[in-house]
C-alpha cells in the first residue's frame, strides 16, 4: 500500500524531470503542481504511475474568453492536471475502441459504453491545499503562504459606489490586523533539470517489485494512511481550543448573488462553505475555485460531458493527497465533501463517491514558501510564475506549456489560429472526441449519439443526458449559484 509521502515524491519526480520552459526562475517565481496517478493492483503488484501533471496559478477575465474556444479560462494546477488527464483517458479510449489494447478501460455490459478495468484507480494529487473554502483555515506560528492570494486593498479599484468604497475599506483595515510569515526548512531534494529529457514515457513506480526506487525515508505499515487521518483530526480539534487570531484567506471572491463575505478583522473575515470564484487583476473570472470543482468532480466524475457518452459510469478520484502547506483536515472535509454529501436522485452510473483525504509531509521545491525562504536580495520580488505547464502520458505531444491562455511564446500574429491554442483547451479536447467518434463504429456508437444531427461542442455535451441530469441534480440540490458559461462561447465546431 503506497503512502502519501510515496505519491507527493513521486509527482515532484515527475516535475523535475520535465525541461525547464515554462517553470518557475528558482528564488524568484512559485507555482503550484498538480497531478493525477493512476493505480494498478494486481495479485502480485502495486503499480503507481503519473499520467498527467499540470502547474499553473492564474486565470483570465471575463471578457478574454473566446467564443472559439481556444483559450484556456482557468490554468490553476489542479484544472491544468484534470484536463491533462481528459486528455489521456481519450487516447485510452481510442486504444480500446481500435482493439489496440487499454490499460484502464475495459468493455461494459451496455453497446458503444466502457468501463474502467477491476484493480485500476485514479488518485489527485496537489502540493497546495486547494484554492476556495478549503483554504480557509486557522492561522498557526508557523503559517506559511496561500495557493490563491488575496488582492491587497492598493491592488482594488473602486466603482465610485459607497458600498464598494466601504467593503473596499473594511477589507484594508482587516489586512492590517495579521503580518508576518515565518518560513519552513526545504523538505524535498532540490530539483535536478534534465533539460535534454524526452517526455513521451510516462513515470512508473512499482511498489512491490522494485524496493530500489522506495523513498530513502523509514518505510510506513499499511494503517499508515488512516494513522495520519487520526493525528490530522487530533491537531484540528487542539486547534480549536487555542486563542486563534486570525484565519487563512482565500482570495476566491464568493459568487455574485449570494451571501458575501463580512471581512472582519481575524476570525470574522470570510464566510465557509461558500461557492467562489477566482481572483482576476481588474477584472472577475467566471472560474469556481479549486475546492468548489474538486467537490462537483466527486459527484459528476473527472471525465468530463463528452467523455461520459462512452463510459457506463464516472470516474471519481478514490484519494485526495495534499503536500505540505497550511491544512485543515476539517475544512477538507468541509469544502470538498460535507457540501455535496446530501445529494440524491443521481441517474445510473453516477454516485456521491467522497474521496479519502490524505496529507503528505514533502513540500513542493517551488512552492511560495520555500522560494520566499531561498529569495537572495536583489533578485527582484518573489512572484508568481506566468507559465503553466501540461504533461499527460498520451502518445503524441505530451508536453504543453502555456501563458495567458494561450501557448506559450506564441506571437500576436498567430492568435486565433490553430498554431496559438493549448492541446487542453476546450476546442482541441473536442476535436480528440471527434476523432474517438470517428473511429467506432456505427453498430457500436453509444446510444446518447445514435440519429442525431450533431454539430457544435454544446450539441455534443447537452445530449450527453445522464450527464446532464446529474449536473442539474448537483446544482439544485447543493450548488445553485453554480455559475455557467454563456452559451454563445460554446457553439464552436
């Protein structure tokens, strides 16, 4: 049974010996990393393997989204990861469909639909706890820095109304009441760059047979993992008896037209359990935060709409492992859990399938804390890195890095031509469907897509019903503020 130290050295193994283009400048830049793992068990062994690894900490705003779809809206770790990974679950499908031989699906009991292999699970992986509820925590000592940080008051620009004058005000004298954050030691071996390095293989760990690649630490009894639930629950509980003075903030803003935050000084700044989008410099996004994604992921599945016309069920996420940075196993359990938990009346094929939460002891090289501690004078500020990058285990490009939504390093020339768009974005991953669809056979396509007359990507994703059943379940039930892109942004071909 592998551990969580297990699984966060093995995503920053996988960072580390990817090119440098599109990572953090050492001392200077942070990120965040995310990552899925897909787990093998078989009678003799337990394989462990990356297949897709996503960084990234920024989003754009409203008015930068594309009716084309070929813009990445959100590039936060753990969206560019989960995209990553629709990536790869397609070419598995492709492979299954052609009869080239999947190592994660295996045909269902219902015609054209698919289900993943006994013994394989997918597991999530990020080095910071999420951006949104989750993040909103007691404050420690020896605090460190946050996935999403808050817009300081000098950064708001008022409307010229008195109530966002007053709320701009309430938020500045609530800012000056915590300052300071003391720095934790590095705990994971310094990156080694292999710049030369092919990325098309994908990171194997096999847990049983191969004793050489174990980490060097003291090996863990199996119970480790519910051992380490127990002393997350303990120190939360003494958490709560201490005289905290303030809380982490998040600065995902809660959703228009529901409750808003108080921004009190301390313990009175946010509301939990709330719907949040993230932060823009000027301008909102329509992106929900991290926690609010991971939570509806638990009840529609990762796999996406279009992907679910050829799966007989979802695929959840059975584990959420967490790096080393400020936690809350309550909050987790809060944000990414609680809130969804009451929900019924899903169709076949989908459940509430809460994840087992899990926090490793390794922290990310390039988190904001450890490049604030390894920050030399006059290097510049410490900021956060414009890059995000994308690798998945699929056989043609894996790696793909981007900025402002677009490939990284494109011109202006080129924008809005297929040379300038990321291999995640929204119109590309339509086109990997449409090719999937192109390859099987009529006598075998899924029931959802037999005698339609289908053109657009919302064609294609409103007719996947269960789907959209469930989703309207899940809005109704736990998040009707949900917010929903326009339609006119998804009407491309």
């Amino acid at each position: 049974m592998w551990t969580a130290d297990e699984i966060s050295k093995l995503c920053y193994k996988r960072f580390s010996e990817l090119p440098k283009r599109g990572k953090p400048e050492p001392g200077r830049e942070w990120t965040l990393l995310a990552a899925v793992v897909k787990c093998s068990v078989s009678p003799n062994q337990e394989k462990v393997e990356v297949v897709s690894l996503g960084t990234g900490t920024k989003c754009i705003g409203r008015s930068a989204m594309s009716s084309r779809g070929d813009v990445l809206n959100d590039s936060h770790a753990e969206v560019i990861a989960r995209r990553g990974c629709i990536r790869y679950l397609t070419e598995q499908l492709l492979m299954a469909v052609c009869g080239q031989g999947s190592t994660v699906f295996c045909q269902g009991e219902e015609m054209g639909k698919w289900k993943v292999q006994s013994g394989v699970s997918f597991l999530f992986f990020t080095s910071h706890t999420p951006c949104g509820d989750a993040s909103i925590i007691p404050m420690m000592s020896d605090c460190q820095s946050q996935p999403c940080p808050p817009i300081r008051s000098d950064e708001i620009i008022p409307n010229g109304t008195n109530e966002k004058a007053e709320r701009v005000n309430l938020k500045r004298r609530a800012e000056t009441q915590t300052d300071g954050i003391n720095k934790h030691p590095r705990l994971e071996e310094p990156e080694k760059s292999e710049d030369e390095l092919q990325c098309g293989g994908s990171l194997v760990e096999n847990l049983t047979d191969s004793p050489a690649q174990a980490p060097a630490e003291s090996p863990r009894s199996e119970g480790e993992n519910v051992l380490t639930n127990v002393v997350l629950k303990q120190r939360d509980n003494a958490l709560t008896q201490q005289s905290l003075q303030d809380i982490h903030r998040t600065g995902a803003k809660c959703v228009p037209g529901g409750p808003e935050d108080p921004l009190q000084p301390g313990l009175g700044y946010h509301s939990t359990g709330l719907l949040r989008v993230k932060p823009g410099r000027g301008e909102p996004t329509l992106s929900l935060s991290c926690s609010d994604k991971l939570a509806r992921w638990a009840v529609l599945g990762f796999q996406g709409a279009l992907l679910s016309h050829y799966l007989q069920g979802a695929v959840y996420f059975s584990t959420i492992v967490v790096g080393r940075c400020p936690y809350s196993h309550e909050a987790m359990q809060r944000a990414l859990i609680t809130r969804c938990s009451e929900v019924t009346a899903l169709p076949a094929g989908f459940t509430v399938q809460p994840p087992e939460l899990l926090q490793s002891s390794l922290e990310f090289a390039h988190s904001q804390a450890q490049t604030e501690h390894n920050h030399q004078p006059g290097k510049g500020r410490v900021s956060p890195c414009g890059a995000a990058i994308s690798w998945c285990a699929v056989s043609d490009q894996p790696l793909d890095v981007t900025a402002n939504g677009y490939k990284h390093g494109v011109t202006k020339k080129a924008l809005g031509t297929s040379k300038a768009r990321s291999l995640i974005c929204k119109v590309e991953l339509f086109h990997s469907f449409l090719s999937l669809l192109a390859v099987t056979d009529k006598s075998h396509l899924p029931e959802s897509l037999r005698g339609k007359e289908l053109q657009t990507y919302w064609d294609y994703k409103q007719v996947a019903q269960s789907y959209q059943q469930a989703s309207l379940q899940l809005r109704s039930q736990a998040f009707p503020l949900w917010l929903r892109s326009d339609r006119d942004l998804l009407q491309f071909h």
